[in-house]
C-alpha cells in the first residue's frame, strides 16, 4: 500500500518527539478519543517516546467495547431462535453478555453468520425469504451511512424478513460526558480522523469553546498521531482552544455530505447507554418511526432485557480515561483475549486488547 512507510518512519518520529520535548514547560494530559489510535499508541510505543510531562489518556472510542452488555443479550436470544439468521461484524461475536458470546450461541446451534457489510446481510436476506435476517449495527457514525443504505435498500427491495439490532454510538456527545465528569484532567483532545471524514468537524466546534479544550483531527499512523500531539500542545502552550485538522489528507471541515444525508434519512438521534459508562443524552441513532418495521427490538421484543456489569471489570473506568488496563486486577489474570472478562480484552479497538498484545505479551 503506497503512503504507509512514509508516515511510519522512525527518524521523522524522533524528530517528532524532540520537537514536542523542546515544545512543553508544563505537565499536560491529552486524551485520544480513538481505539485505533490506541492501538498505534500502544504498539509503536508513541507514549513512551514522549517526555514524562506528556500523559496520553485513552478514551471511549470503541464502538464495540461500550455496547452495553444488555444489547449483547438482546443479540444472543434473538441470534438463538430457530428461524433467524443473525448476521454480525466479527469483533463482536465474542464480546461477553452476561450469559454467554454470540459465538456461544452458534456453537450451541445459532445461525450467525459474520459479514463485512450489512449489504451483505441485505444479499442473504434476499437469498432466504423463509428466514428472518437480523444484522446487528454496531459503530460510530463512520459505519452508520452504510447501515442506512441498508434500511433504504431492504425497503426498495421490499425485504419483510430482515431487521437490525441497532448500537450506533455519537462521539461528541461523549467527549462532553467525559468533560463534565467530576475532576476531569482532560486538557485537550486528539479526534478520531475516521468519524471527522464523514461528519467533519464542527460539532467540535462549541464543545472546544464551551469547555476550553484544544480538539486535534487526526489521524491513525504514527506519525500523525505525533503531528496531533504537536499540534496540541502547541495550543496548550500558547493558551488557545481551537478545532484544527491534521488529517488533511482525508477530512474536511464540512465532511461527507451526501453519506451524513443518508443517515440521518434513516436515522434520529436518542439517549443512548453506553458500556461501563452509562447513559449519555443525545449519544446514539435508532431508526426513525417510517423504518421501526425493520427495528429488530421491536420485531422480537427484546427490549426490557436489563442486566448489570460483572463487579471485578473496571472496563468503565478504563473506557472514561480513569484508569489504564494494568491497573485491573484481573488484567492479564482472569481476563485475557481468549477468556476476556469486558469489551475491551475483545474488540481489535479495544485498550485492554492492546496492553495485552503489545506490552504484556511481550513483557514490556
């Protein structure tokens, strides 16, 4: 793939770092709202490049790790009725509800099936009219316009027989529960650059006005998540609270017009719970009232289904940036990627997926 060595290369991200250490006369935290961004974080050891004053604190931004634990067993009693194909993104058959993993539920019989596209699931249903096709909708609003032209295209084709579990997430409304929680030490944010190249960038706008926060777009390779981080501190040093873009090359200030239509077509904002946080005003999608007749929830009537989160998993506490995933008792112990006790042990996004890869595993 053309243009990945260039924003990988380790002279230029030293250079980086000098800079950024020539940059700071005080102690600053930023948080990276992205488990991507994570990911690079952890896996390049760009937090350990930095100088000690420099804190990365790792956010809510893992669609799969704050679906809340009772929409896992929404997924799994409607994934274990006779008639159901139940169609899913891969990370997250084995996101633990309270009972059991989707991939419990298949392997005691469950159809379920994991696809790349809700298109996909749109192909079976329209392959299996006998069958009751249920995708399940899960991510930030960086997968929700493909979602809504799924709703728009299973209405065309007139599909009675296939439905959605919808889990859409909002990030803005996130940073500012972050922000207004109690003793936040949050100085400035690096936004997630895949959200921004569909929705832009001005709904970040206010919140960095209102709450005094610099807000960085940026990207996911190293080399742009040091840029973000410069460009941060930079903001932090010279006492500015500004929206700026460092993912240039694939986000603009307006976004994708025609996709943010589409969803919100489809699509109104609700309250939404979110895993290990709770519920956050205004933070989801759900199908507006011209499409409930593919609502899934409804169909099966899985609704009331409430359950709490197990005690020892302080993935709530990982996901709001009060702790890091080592400081879990059962990190690494009783909660590991093959036995994972919350979201976050599971998801490719996940915090405590990449401690775990890339510094536990390899005794860093």
């Amino acid at each position: 793939m053309k243009y990945v060595s260039e924003y990988r290369d380790k002279e230029s991200a030293l250079a980086y770092t000098e800079l950024i250490r020539e940059l700071v006369t005080r102690e600053w935290s930023i948080m990276e709202v992205c488990g991507g961004q994570t990911h690079s974080i952890v896996k390049y050891g760009i937090d350990q490049l930095l100088p000690d004053s420099v804190t990365l604190i790792h956010g809510p931004g893992c669609p799969v790790c704050v679906t809340p634990i009772e929409l896992i067993d929404q997924a799994a009693e409607i994934a274990g009725l006779a008639n159901v194909i139940f169609c899913s993104f891969g990370d997250m058959l084995r996101v633990p509800g309270s009972r059991s993993d989707l991939l419990g539920v298949k392997a005691s019989g469950g159809d379920i099936r994991m696809v790349y596209s809700p298109i996909d699931a749109i192909r079976i249903a329209a392959a299996n009219p006998d069958k009751e096709i249920v995708f399940f909708a899960v991510g930030f609003e960086t997968t929700a316009p493909v979602t809504a032209a799924a709703v728009l295209q299973a209405e065309h084709l007139g599909l009675d027989n296939f439905s959605m579990l919808v889990s859409h997430v909002l990030v803005p409304p996130a940073i500012e529960a972050v922000l207004s929680g109690e003793n936040c030490a949050i100085q400035g944010f690096l936004a997630a650059g895949h959200v921004c190249t569909v929705m832009g960038y001005t709904e970040y706008e206010p919140i960095a006005e209102k709450y005094g926060v610099p807000i960085v777009v940026t990207g996911f390779e190293p080399l742009d998540i040091l840029e973000g981080i410069h460009m941060c501190l930079t903001q932090l040093e010279e006492g500015r609270t500004n929206v700026e873009n460092q993912y240039l090359r694939a986000v603009s200030r307006d976004g994708n017009r025609a996709a943010v239509e589409i969803m919100r077509s489809v699509f109104e904002i609700t309250d939404r719970k979110w895993r290990g946080i709770g519920r956050i005003p205004s933070s989801g999608f759900m199908l507006r009232e011209r499409f409930t007749r593919f609502d899934a929830g409804r169909k099966f009537d899985v609704g009331s289904i409430e359950v709490d989160e197990p005690a020892i998993c302080i993935s709530g506490e990982v996901l709001r940036g009060n702790k890091k995933p080592p400081e879990c008792a059962a990190f690494g112990n009783d909660c590991t990627p093959e036995h994972p006790l919350g979201a976050p042990m599971v998801s490719s996004e996940g915090a405590c997926a990449a401690y775990y890869r890339f510094r536990l595993a390899r005794g860093k």
